[in-house]
C-alpha cells in the first residue's frame, strides 16, 4: 500500500468540490480497509430472528404521516438493460415511467390525506439532468423544499496498493459513488436534514425507485411514534428467490440487528447464507428513520456514520474485463439498523416489495398480474399477492432493454394463472398470448408465438 495513497484520494475529492464530510467518510472506509478490518459476517456469529411484528397486525393510525418525508434512491442508470439513461425513466407499466408513478404515489396521497409529504430524489452526478428535466413534467410537486440532492462521489482505487486509480481515457470511471449507505451523510450535507427538522418533519421513509410497491403507510409511520422506534425496516420472509439477497440476522455478542449481504459472507458459509429458511427475514430496502435520531448520531459522530464496510472488487472499465482491478469502497443504507439502539424489523406483504433488477422483472411488472390504481399505486391480483409469477428470459436476446420490447410487440403475455415462464432461444409473443401454470420455451431457431395462443406446461 502507497503511505500517500489516502491523501492522493482526499486531495483528489477537494479537487472535484466534494464535501469535507464525504472526505471524512471515505476516509474512514479507507483506513479500515488498509488495517485490515474484518468486513465479513460470519454464520457461527450470528442467529436467526424470531418473534417478528407484521404489519397486517399494526392498528391503523390516522395522520400519522403528515410528519413523513419520502426518499427515493434515484442514482442508478439502466446499464443492466443496455441503456445510459437514469433506470427511473424507464417506462414501468401502462405508458408511465418509474419516476411518473413515483410522483403520483406522493400527489396522491397529498390530495387524499390532506399532509405535505416532501418527495426527495437523492441522485447521482450521472442522473441528475435528466431526472430534473423529467421532472418538469410535474410542477405540482414542487414544495419549499429541494426535489433532489446529490449523493457523493468518490475514487476507485487500485487493487494492488490502494491508489486512487488512473484511467486518462475516460476520467470519469475513475470515480463511484460509495453506495447507498452514504444517503444518511448526503441527507445531511444538502441541508435538507436540517430543513426537515426545522418544518416539523420527524420521519424518513427510504426506499428504492425501482420498488414501486414501497408506498408510505400510516400505520407503520404510526407504529414508529408510539414505540419510539429509532430505526425500521420492512422484510419479507424468504423463498428460493431471494437466497442471494441481504437477510437480517441477530450478532449473538451484543444482540444487535445486522444486515449480511453476499459480499460480506465468508466462502466457507455460502450455503448457509442462502438458507432461505433458516434466515427467514430479508431486507426490502423500505427503511424508516427518526430524523431527530438520525441528527444526533451524525452530530456524536461528526457527520461521519460509519456503516459496515462493503469491499467491491471490480475493473475500472466495466465492460473492459481486461482494464486495471480495482476496489470500490460501499456501504449499505439498511446496514444502518445496527447502528440505532432499539431498531426493528417488520414483515411486511410481498406486494410492498417488488423491485425490478432485470427485464425478467420488467416483464411481470407490466403484465396482468398487476393493476395501477388511480392514485398510481401498483396492486397485485389479491390472489397473487404472497405467490407472483416468475420470468427467466434469454439474456442473449431479453436482457437488453430495445431486444426485450422487440419481442414484445403487442405487449407481455397474460401471467395472472402462471407460475414460471422460461424462454431458451429466440421467441417473439403475439397479442393476448396467455401461460398457465409452468412454461418452458426452449427455440433452437427464431420463433414466433401466434395471437391469442395459450401456453400450458
């Protein structure tokens, strides 16, 4: 390791006017990892949770959010469906992007419950632009309050002695953004931390944009108040599908909440981290935070909030699998919950979880398994809700957003009877094809499926 390497880094960040506590946080991730901190979380650590509060049994609690501000994670760009744009202008269903819904959601529930609910975008220097201009669109959202706040950037650093890493070709890939966990320290260096206290705001709910199922509810913001609850996060129980997501766990030591993902497992515990049914509770990314709890630990800790250290070995390029190795330094915003004493989980319906990641989710998100109400929230079938369909399209030919609408011309197939679909080869769907039960597709030449054709398995 170069001794200079950290104040190459820090300079590096002054020079791109980042914020001395951005430094500051980086720098405390840095030193960690050159001395060697443990990152992993090991099973023999760790036990499972029980006794955990639902919230079909939280009574309802009317006016509850009129002291809730909503965050939505907006910094991503749709790399994984081929596109260069942010992820949350992506059309999601019935000719209305992610962002639309999203805004609908929060004017919605303004008109309805008669509260100011602020909608704040924490974006990245590489969605900002185009988020605000997509943005336009809806003036009757503006508040006195921003609509978006930047996350922090910071450098990539060479694997082999943690340097900030070099790339003249293309200089901007020599910066990431240090995870979702940095939305805490971002929150409070905009201000709008400061500005939400002071207009009476107490709570935060944060959430991912492309979950649209993470919709404010007042009897969980109901639920925070009357128990004091510092720090929440909603689960699912686990299935087979979720095995390589974050699961929460209780650290035997000291009996606090934790938040394990893939990266911080140790090798040897892989199959004991993808027992679904032994760590029966994983991370939606709907999070709920007392901002008051939230200013105090940033203040103790001088707007340092020191997350569990997420080590992401990747090259700087990449789609240049042959471009210099180096490793981004993350953290998770729900690794959080070890942080507040007297932090709880609560599980929460499958349908407040529906994330999409890939085309595979697009697919059954635009399909009928689901409905956009009035107000823009989107609802499973009721007799789908625990049980939604599974997708697994073709990377060769679905992955990429232009081939994956290619395919479906008249748009996706009816899912509302089905169990799994799985396309091998090349398959174009007609209108109104319909899939009942499990569906294998397996083409070994371009295939079209008639209109109105139905698939059984």
């Amino acid at each position: 390791m170069s001794s200079s390497g950290l104040e190459i880094a820090q300079q590096k960040m002054r020079g791109d006017g980042q914020s001395e506590d951005a430094i500051a946080s980086f720098s405390s991730a840095y030193q960690r990892l050159a001395g060697g901190a443990n990152t992993l979380l090991a099973s023999a650590e760790l036990e499972p949770v029980v006794d955990v509060a639902k919230l079909e049994e939280l009574p309802e609690s009317r006016g509850a959010l009129a002291q809730v501000a909503v965050v939505k994670l907006n910094g991503g760009l749709a790399t994984t469906m081929g596109l260069r744009s942010p992820k949350s202008l992506v059309e999601a269903r019935d000719g209305h992007s992610f962002l639309d819904i999203i805004v609908g959601q929060a004017l919605g529930l303004r008109r309805r419950l008669g509260i100011r609910l602020p909608l704040l975008l924490m974006d990245s220097e590489a969605t900002q632009d185009e988020t605000l201009r997509a943005l336009g669109a809806h003036p009757e959202l503006a508040q006195d309050l921003p609509t978006d706040f930047l996350q922090s950037m910071e450098p990539k650093l060479a694997a082999d002695d943690l340097s900030p890493i070099s790339w003249p070709k293309q200089p901007a890939l020599e910066w990431c953004p240090p995870g979702h966990g940095d939305v805490y320290g971002a929150l409070a260096r905009s201000g709008i931390l400061g500005s939400l206290l002071d207009q009476g705001f107490g709570y935060a709910m944060i959430t991912n944009a492309d979950n649209l199922g993470a919709v404010p509810d007042e009897r969980i913001a109901g639920y925070m108040a009357s128990a004091e609850i510092p720090f929440l996060m909603e689960v699912v129980e686990g299935t087979a599908a979720d095995r390589k997501g974050g699961h929460i766990a209780r650290r035997i030591a000291d009996g606090a909440l934790v938040l394990r993902e893939t990266a911080q497992t140790p090798p040897d515990d892989a199959d004991s981290f993808r027992d679904y049914r032994r760590w029966r509770y994983y991370n939606t990314n709907n999070l709920w935070v007392d901002l008051h709890a939230l200013a105090e630990l940033l203040e103790r800790n001088h707007g340092v909030f020191e997350l569990p250290l997420i080590v992401n070995p990747k090259t700087v390029d990449p789609r240049d699998p042959d471009s210099p190795r180096v490793l981004q330094l993350e953290s998770a915003m729900g690794a959080a919950i070890a942080s507040f004493d007297g932090a709880r989980i609560l599980r929460v319906p499958r349908s407040r979880f529906i994330p999409v990641k890939t085309t595979d989710d697009l697919l059954v998100l635009r399909s009928d398994v689901y409905r956009l109400t009035e107000e823009f929230f989107v609802e499973p079938l009721t007799a789908r809700a625990d049980n939604l369909p599974l997708a697994e399209l073709d990377p060769d030919h679905y992955r990429l957003l232009d081939d994956f609408d290619l395919r479906f011309p008249a748009g996706p197939p009816s899912l509302r009877e089905a169990e799994r679909l799985t396309v091998r080869g090349d398959v174009t769907f007609g209108r109104g094809v319909i899939v009942r039960g499990v569906v294998e597709l397996d083409a070994g030449e371009p295939t079209v499926i008639a209109d109105e054709a139905v698939l059984e398995g």
